[in-house]
C-alpha cells in the first residue's frame, strides 16, 4: 500500500520568513496530492491541492510542487504569518476507486511562526 | 446543517467495555473513512468505506468494527476498549469517480479517554 514519509516534523520560522515541508510517496499509482492544516484543538482542512498532471500550483502564499519521477512534493508558504502557525499533513491518494480512494497522510509538520 | 457530524465530541469509558463512535454526513459522499490521530503518528486510516455495505481495513484496522448500511451513516465500534485505544477519532468523506471535488472533509473529532 501507500506510505507517505513528511519531513521536518517540527519548523521553526521568523515571521516574514519563507516554511517549506516536503513529502515523498512509495506508490506509482497515486494522483492526487492534498495538504492539510489543522489548528490547536480543530479538524483538518484542506488547503491546496496537486494532481499528477501538474507540476506546480498557487494560491496566494502558498505553493505545491510536484515531481512525479522523484515521487515528492513539497508545500511553500511565503511570507509566513503567526496565524499560519498549525500543524500541516501532507497525503496521497488516487482519484480513482477501490483502495486507491483512500488518503494516506504523513505524520505532519508543525510550523510555528515567530512575531 | 448540511455537512459532516461525529458524536460524542467526548467520551471517557472503562477498559473492556464496547463503545460506538458515530459520524454522519449529508453530501451523499461515496467514500467514508475513519482515521485516529496520536501524537507522533498523524493520521492513520482505521478502516475506510467506499460506498454502502463496502468496506475494508485500513492501516491499524485491530479493535474496531465498522459498518455502512446506510451511505450517510459510518459508524466504528471498539468491541473491547483498550487504553492503547485512547486518541482523538475523526471521520471523513470525500467523493470519487468522476466527480470534481475530491477534497477530503473531516468531522470535528471525538476524543476517548478509556480508563
């Protein structure tokens, strides 16, 4: 099955200053590609999303990578925020069903942003 | 309202004694999952659901029953609660096969403490 290993599990940032996390991910098959956040005491939720025919998408000051080859993605937050402060999971999955619809997620990064 | 829904958002019960996490959602969503999280292992997939009276184990499927009879209702029993059972429990569905969102929505959680 799946197994997707996230790195660094704990990050540590000066406001203004740039936070990226990086995932890898064992299966061929996956496409699909979410990040989470979840906040003290709060449920995960998305906040960007790759599929495996784009290699690269942003929303504001966030950013995904892809490399499909490589199998590893990464998340790029710019400008970073006290309120990005969070615990962030990175997941793989396929589009399609069967097993491959499910959502396997790394083990998370928490990023604390320093005012 | 319209969404995803766990009960209890706590419970506190004995070693050996069965109890019922219920999760709940309104979109008609195909796909149901139930994850635990504990420090250290993010989210790992209990046992998941891809539509009614489908489901299958998923990484740490030992100590809980599922069932799906109804697409709405996605239901985990821990026949025989263990304090290792101990952790915060959150649902999830997401719609599959040719449908545009794939985005993965969590429940708020339910938070046992067996004792």
């Amino acid at each position: 099955g799946e197994n997707v290993e996230q790195h660094p599990s704990t990050l540590s940032v000066q406001e203004g200053d740039s936070a990226v996390i990086k995932c890898t991910y064992s299966d061929s098959a996956s496409n699909y590609f979410p990040w989470y956040k979840q906040e003290l005491g709060k449920r995960p939720q998305l906040i960007i999303d790759i599929r495996s025919n784009v290699g690269e998408k942003k929303d504001q000051r966030i950013a995904v990578t892809l490399n499909k080859t490589a199998k590893h993605f990464s998340l790029h937050i710019t400008e970073t925020q006290p309120e990005d402060s969070a615990v962030y999971f990175c997941a793989a999955s396929s589009l399609y069903g069967g097993s491959q619809g499910n959502l396997i997620f790394g083990k998370g990064t928490k990023l604390s942003v320093k005012p | 309202d319209a969404g995803i829904t766990q009960s209890p958002r706590y419970k506190i019960t004995e070693t050996g004694r069965q109890v019922t996490l219920m999760c709940h959602q309104t979109w008609s969503h195909s796909y149901m999952f139930w994850y635990r999280q504990d420090l250290g292992h993010g989210l790992r997939l209990i046992y998941y659901s891809a539509a009614a009276d489908i489901t299958d184990k998923g990484e740490v499927p030992d100590g809980y029953v599922v069932s799906r009879s109804k697409t709405e209702n996605f239901p985990l029993t821990l026949e025989s609660a263990t304090r290792s059972q101990t952790s915060v429990y959150f649902c999830a569905s997401r719609r599959i096969k040719g449908q545009p969102n794939t985005e993965a929505f969590f429940g708020q959680g339910t938070r046992l403490t067996v004792v």
